[in-house]
C-alpha cells in the first residue's frame, strides 16, 4: 500500500524530532514489505511568515488536502505572536479538514516513572478525547470602548449539536471497545451555565444509545484534581477543545512530561487527511541544540499508523520506545540522561528492528 | 474588638464542617480577649429550595449586606441542579459584595505527605489569586435552533479593563510582598483570541508599574503540568475566574486533597463583607456520616482573622492544625485515620490552647 504524507516540521525542536520521525518512516517501509511512503516536506512555520506575512501560501490547505496525513513538528517562536502561528497554520488545518478527534493517549511507558508517589503503569493508561473544532477555540468576538476604563473584551464560546454530538459519540465507540467500558465527561456546567449544561445534555443523550458504558460526569476542576488522585479509574475521558487540552498537558505531566505525549488530529471518516504531532511545542529555550526527546513524534507515528489500519506498527514503535527506556541507557536531558535527539531516535530504530 | 459572622453552613458535609468551625471562634474569643463574635446562621441550602423554590429569601442579599464576614460551608445536593444553588446563592453574593479577590493558599502542611514524588513543603508553597465576578462565568448566552440538528448554545466570556486591572493589581500587591516576589498568570491567548489576549495586555502593563515582581506568563494547559513538575517555582499565580477554579482544585490535590484547602472571597476594600468558605463541596457521598475533614473550614476561619486583621490568629490556627497532623494520632478517613470530624476538630481546638 501506498500512502502521501505532508510533513510540516516547523519551528523550534519541531525540525529537530521532525528528522527522527521521518526515519520512522523509513524504518516501517523496511520491516513491512507492503509499505510505501511518499513524504513531500513544507517549509511553512515562523520562518515562513516573516518572510511573507503568511504562515502558508494562499492555496496552502488545498495542497495539504490531497495527502492521506499530515505530520506536524511543532510551531511557534517568540517573534511571532501565538495568535497568529495557531490561527492561520494548526487551527485551519483542524478545521478545514474536520479533524474534529484530537486523540491523546496518556500512558505511562514502561522504564519510565511518573512523578506521582503510589501510582505505575497500570494506574496510568486512559485516553482522552478532546473536541477540536468548535467549542472555546472560537474566533467570534471582540471588543469595545477601546481605551477608556471601560474597555471590554466579549469571547463567544461556540457549542453546536452537530459538534458536540460527533465527539461524544466518538468517545462512547471507543469505550465500548475497551476493556473497562468507562466514559468521563468533564463538565463545568455550575458555573458555565449556558454551554456546559448544553454538553451535558448530550452526554447524557448519546449515553442513553451506549448502554454498556457506564457514564461520570466531573466538573472540570474535580476531574483535574481526579487525575492525580485515582487516574487508576480513567478509561476513556471525553472533553470540549479547551478541557481537553488543559487535561492532555495535566496527563502528559503525570506520566512524564510533554515529551513522551503524542496525539492525533483525526477525521473518523477519512473524508479528509489526519493530522499527527506531539501535544509539546516548539521549545525555544532548547531549540538548536539538538537535545529535544523525539519519542512524542515517533509514538505519533505509531499513532498514524494505527489510524491507516496497521494496529500492530503502532505497537512495535511503542513497544520499541519501551524497550530502550528499560534498558535506561540513552535519554536525552529531560529523561536524565546525555544523549542527543538522534542517538535517541536511532536507539528506537534499531530496537525496531529486534523486536 | 466585635464582628457579625453570618454562617451558612449549606447542605452535605457543610454543617458537619461548620460545626468545627463555630468551635474555632469560640476558641479564638477564649484566647484573644479582645475579640468577640456574634454570630448568625442561616440556613439557605438546597432543602430551603426544595420548599420555598428560592436559595434564599428575596432579601437574602440585603440581609448579608450587614455581617462583617460571611462563613460558608458547602452548598449542593443530587435533587437540585448545581447551576441553581450557585447562581442563586454562591455566585450573587460573590458578585454583589465585590469579592472579586478568590484568595487561595496551596500550602503542604506539616505532617502530610504530597502526592508528588520527591516534592515537599518547602516545594509547595504557593498562593492562587482567581478573578472571582467575571469572565468565563458570566449568565450571558443562549440557545438557537433548539430540538433540532442545527441546535447550538453559545457561551459569552466577558472580561472587562475594570474587572482584570483590579485581580491583577492586587496579585502584584501581594507579589510585592513576598519573598520570592514571582508572579505567574494564566492564559490561553493562543487558542482563546479574543478576551485571553486582553487579559495578557493588562498583565503587562499592571506588570510595568511592579517592577520588583518577576512576571510569567503560561497558558493554562502549560501551566497546569507545571504544578506537578515544578511547583517549587510557583509563588503568586493569577488566573481568571475559570483558570483559578481550576488551577486551585488540582493545587489542593498536590497538597494533600480538597479536604485541606481554604479559600477567602474578598473584598479588599472592605467595602461589602468578605466571604469563607472550603474549596470543597458538599460530598453527598460521606454526607451524614459524621466522618468529613473539618480542616479547610477551620482554616477557612484562619483566612478570615487574617482579613480582619489579625494574622497571628491565622498562624496561630494553621500550626496547630499543623501540630496534629505530625502527631498523626486523630485523623478523619481521608487522613487514612479512623475518627470523626468532631475528634479532629477538638483535636486542633486543644492544640491551639497549647502552642
Ligand atoms: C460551585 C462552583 C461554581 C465553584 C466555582 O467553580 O467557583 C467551586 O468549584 C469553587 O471553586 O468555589
Ligand atoms: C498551540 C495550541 C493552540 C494548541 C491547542 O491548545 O490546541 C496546543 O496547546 C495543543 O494542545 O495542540
């Protein structure tokens, strides 16, 4: 089989594990003889807009929509305002391409500890779903009285049925192919008090139509504190674009840092490319110094491959990752360890050839 | 000195709480002979509601307008929406006495463990400042198209130059005072980007006239891994009303559990009584059991004497609750003891005779 992959690299340590996950690929062509991948690599990023005063070119989505995936590095330097990077490069890709599934898998790997007393790698294994199209990411709104005292800013927080029902029934299939069959909603709807109670209801609706999975509803702030308290009892967590990312980065941190965390920006009906990158940024403070942890972007292969239909790729690269952080001999500096990006990378390459 | 304490012990755990609670006044007046309290309890919860439809009586508010504090244990039960008890009691009186300050102390205390792996409490010692009258929780939205596919809710996060200078203002106040002098705000400007932009430019130009505090700025999703991997760093955090909530739920839970954690709803000016409260709810799970930690609305008390006042009070409550817990003779269930919430209450009451 033949798959087209757009890899956008971008800024910062995004070229950096960029360059680790392309050998990824390369790697799974080699051990699955019915693999083949053709990667076309867009220069898009800060870089890109401070020449042109874009972050892609005016036909820039229409080039992207002809690839079966997206890979994406990560975006951002100080020069350029966040606003700007996100909204006219990451969220028209998300939207554009109705990846409305931002999957975030929070998984403590073996070899690795996470930095909550009492708790292993069974007590940490759930996945989140967040929302990714709509919900608190809405460009509607503004503001009024410019500077006076009276200046105000008004955000319109956007929940439609169609968007919010497609996520949370997404969530319910996935639950119920899971061993637990365990649903978490995270909520605010005591002091959110139109769009919250909105989410609820069809939580509790598309419930009603998944019988087998049994349905928590948490406010926000509980299932916060929930996450370091019994992340044992998580199974699959389903929240709004904004709870989702505020919980994936809280998930990342409990099972070792931004490092390890990969994610995947799908369109369950593969009418459009997914997109694959880590849930980290652009790092600037270490960008350069070719010390950045590639393991978030070759899991987020791993990610891409699961999503293309081959499960089992997914877990040679995550048993792969698995087996070089038992051994414990090369990590890069946020693992405690010496090496550098690539000595990292090639440790998993080769561990995928032997496992 | 005299002062009117209007209690409302609420619903759940709440009275089992506030009981304590009375008892730590009490003891203050018997320590400090200068001090006396009258006090009112009123009893407008959710089984006021069920028989008179309203959580408090039409001139609720009026009534309150007299105390010098207001003392609140916890409001909410199943049979009565959460968006109903705290948008008609907790929120309007939040509102109507300009408490715009939700001051809120993550503090490990002695004898507890965190949760954490290899932090202690000299890592964990941090104070949250949440906007408390605006911006995310406003009553401003509604729906269209409902029952049908086309249904949406829409969600107005309003924050005005009024209502942010004045929480930032104060944050950097207290900033100033403090040894570390590092104040850290919350935000989400990249994904969030109309009011979360607003915010960042006022906390930098109230940053521009505290030129003593160091300033940081981290989106929420960032900034919510920080307190598991470096919260040693953290010293003044500022947060909209939403990003606080959050942010202070997860920061009791790295102290030891919601059990402990205080909280203050005030109106710096003095203008309108302040109000006192644990973060925690009402727990209709234990509720009736007698076995609640009493220790957040004890310390809650601690808060308060503070604000009128007299800090040594304050010290005088928290190392005495401090005292008993390195002891670790009296501890309610979530303690890992066996007692009740009156044994640990007259536990901390005699130690504050003692110390
Ligand atoms: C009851 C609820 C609305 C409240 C809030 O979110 O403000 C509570 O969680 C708190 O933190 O005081
Ligand atoms: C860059 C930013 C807008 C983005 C988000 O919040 O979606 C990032 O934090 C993420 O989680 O992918």
């Amino acid at each position: 089989q033949h798959f087209s992959i757009a890899a956008i690299p971008g800024d910062g340590i995004g070229p950096e594990v960029m360059k680790e996950g392309l050998k990824t690929l390369r790697k799974i062509e080699e051990l699955h003889g019915g693999i083949r991948f053709s990667i076309d690599v867009f220069d898009w990023n800060c870089h890109y807009y401070l020449k042109h005063h874009r972050m892609m070119p005016e036909n820039g989505l229409n080039t992207l929509r002809d690839y079966d995936v997206i890979l994406l590095g990560a975006i951002g330097t100080p020069e350029v305002p966040d606003h700007i990077s996100v909204w006219e490069l990451i969220l028209p890709i998300r939207r554009t391409f109705q990846q409305y599934i931002n999957l975030r898998p929070i998984k403590l790997l073996k070899g690795l500890e996470s930095p909550l007393r009492y708790k292993n790698h069974s007590d940490l294994d759930f996945i989140v779903v967040r929302e990714n199209t709509e919900g608190e990411y809405s460009n509607m709104g503004g503001r009024l009285h410019e500077n006076t005292p009276y200046e105000m800013a008004v955000q319109n927080n956007v929940f439609t049925r169609y968007g919010t029902e497609r996520v949370i029934n997404y969530a319910y299939q996935l639950a119920e192919k899971r061993k637990a069959k365990r649903l978490t909603a995270a909520t605010k709807s005591n002091g959110i008090n139109h769009s919250m109670p909105f989410w609820d209801e069809i939580v509790k609706e598309v419930s009603s139509l998944h019988p087998s999975v049994q349905t928590d509803i948490y406010h926000i702030d509980a299932l916060a504190a929930y996450f370091i308290t019994r992340p044992e009892q998580l199974d699959v967590v389903v929240g709004s674009n904004l709870f989702g990312d505020i919980l994936t980065d809280l998930g990342a941190a409990i099972v070792g840092g931004l490092g390890m965390a990969p994610s995947g920006n799908i369109n369950p009906e593969k009418a459009y490319p997914s997109m694959f990158e880590p849930i980290h940024g652009s790092a600037p403070d270490i960008a350069g110094k070719g010390i950045a942890n590639p393991i978030a972007q070759i899991w987020s292969i791993g990610l891409m491959m699961e999503h293309l239909g081959f499960e089992e790729m997914n877990h040679l690269v995550v048993s792969s990752i698995e087996e070089v952080l038992i051994e414990g001999m090369i990590g890069t500096p946020d693992l405690g360890g010496k090496n550098k990006t690539f000595e990292l990378g090639d440790a998993i390459h080769k561990k995928m050839q032997e496992v």
